[in-house]
C-alpha cells in the first residue's frame, strides 16, 4: 500500500486527486488531507517513516507555504519522496521545489498519466528498498555500520558545498537510503541534514571572520546554499544573529547552538 498524504488550500484539487487515486490499479491510501501546510505538518510530524510514502503539496498555502513545509517535512525526515503541485504561471515555484529535492512537480489541471507513473515509481521504490533493507541488515550484523557512518560524514564535509541528494549520498556509499538515513540517526543522534547544517553553518562563520568583504549570497553559495535568503533565517535560527551581526563581531548570544 501507497500511503500518501496532500496539501493544498484548492479543495476541488484535493477531492480530484483522492478520487483519481481511489480508481488506479494500485492499492493508495489518503492518509490526510489539508489545506494548509500547518495543518499538514501537525500530522506529518506525528508520522514515522514507515506510515508515509509520499507528500504531495501546493506552494501557495495559507499558513505556513509549500516551500516552508517542506523544509520542515526534511529536517524531520529527509528521504520521503515529495511531489510539487504547480500552475503553468507558477514553474519558476516548481523549479525551486526541484532544488529543494522534491521527487517530481504535477501541473495543474492534474494529469492522470503523470500522477499514475509518479505513484508506480513511488511503489517500485518502496519494493526495492523492503528487499535492499533485509541485505543492509545482514551487512549491519557483520560490524559495517561504523563504517559506512563515518564514510558519510567525510563525504558530508568534503563536499559540503554542493547540492545535497540523499539517494547519491548513499549509492556513493553502497546503501539504500532509507536505511542509511535510520542508520545514521542511530549512531550520531542526529540527521544527515542536521549534520550536514552544522557543518556548513560552522564553514560560514569561518568565512564571515576570514574574508569580511565577501557579501552574504557569496558565503551563502560557498557553503551549498543557492537561496540567500534561507541561508540567512537559518544561520540565525542556529547562531541567534544574522550573518551580518555575527560578521560585525557582536558579542554571541546564550542561545548559540553547540556544533
């Protein structure tokens, strides 16, 4: 079974894709339904990997935004596959939810070709990874678990940088990703995006003291962040100060998160 969940503030798209899914060949189940990301996300975040296969969401929601509720739908599991719903005068929204990693982005009016091939590839997945899981946990038993965790983090600070994709991550290491993604949690006690966060936060206060005369979407991009403005939120959700406060020698706050 295909557990999906939608969100978009559209109604009639929301009732249109339950009962388009509700006819396919394959066995989908809504698990829930909303119009707004808040909503959406106060039930995502109760979830486990295991309840859900698949988000599918709008950009523009009332409350909290497709792109904000992807981000959070990341940082709390960063392998479920995304679909983007989009209108033709909102591609340049699609095209920022592909950086974003999204799966795949569903034009509106929905196509029932498109929505059916993404759901079939969503099961192929699912399938492959029940049979690669059952071999990592083989692999696990025989020590290759400290291994494979210390080559992700090498990996993480090597290439920092670039474009994150967790799937290349972990065919580069020789594992499934969802299982990775589970591996590693348990033997760091963070995610590979949290991790992967700290790094590049600590590589940009390095940047800010060493060369003051970079601007901000310059020390943005050359820790693997192509939106300054993200870059800024989130430096100052881990730093208590904005990168520009921070470049300015301000004395830092209590609240700075240990890296």
């Amino acid at each position: 079974m295909i557990n999906v969940m939608i969100a978009d503030d559209e109604e009639v798209i929301r009732r249109g894709l339950e009962k388009i899914t509700s006819r396919m060949e394959l066995d989908v189940q809504v698990i829930g339904s909303y119009g707004n990301g808040v909503e959406a996300w106060e039930h995502f975040e109760k979830l486990s990997r295991d309840d859900i296969d698949l988000l599918i969401t709008d950009i523009k929601m009332p409350r909290m935004d497709g792109f904000m509720l992807i981000e959070q739908v990341r940082g709390h599991m960063e392998d479920i596959p995304i679909a983007v719903l989009s209108g033709f005068s909102e591609f340049e929204y699609a095209r920022r939810a592909i950086r974003h990693g999204v799966m795949d982005y569903l034009l509106k009016p929905i196509d029932k070709t498109q929505l059916y091939e993404l759901l079939k590839r969503v099961e192929d997945t699912k399938k492959k990874n029940v049979t690669e899981q059952e071999g990592m946990f083989s692999q696990a038993a025989d020590g290759g678990e400290h291994y494979v965790v210390e080559q992700t983090k090498s990996i993480l600070e090597r290439e920092y940088d670039q474009n994150f994709e967790l799937e290349r991550l972990a065919e580069t290491v020789g594992m499934n990703a969802s299982y990775l993604s589970r591996l590693f949690k348990i033997k760091t006690g963070q995610t590979i995006t949290d991790y992967l966060i700290r790094i590049r936060i600590t590589k940009a206060k390095e940047l800010l003291i060493e060369h003051p005369d970079l601007k901000n979407y310059e020390i943005a991009d050359k820790v693997g962040y192509s939106d300054p403005v993200y870059f800024n939120k989130l430096f100052k959700k881990m730093c208590g100060m904005t990168p520009k406060d921070y470049k300015s020698g301000c004395k830092l706050p209590k609240m700075e998160r240990e890296f």
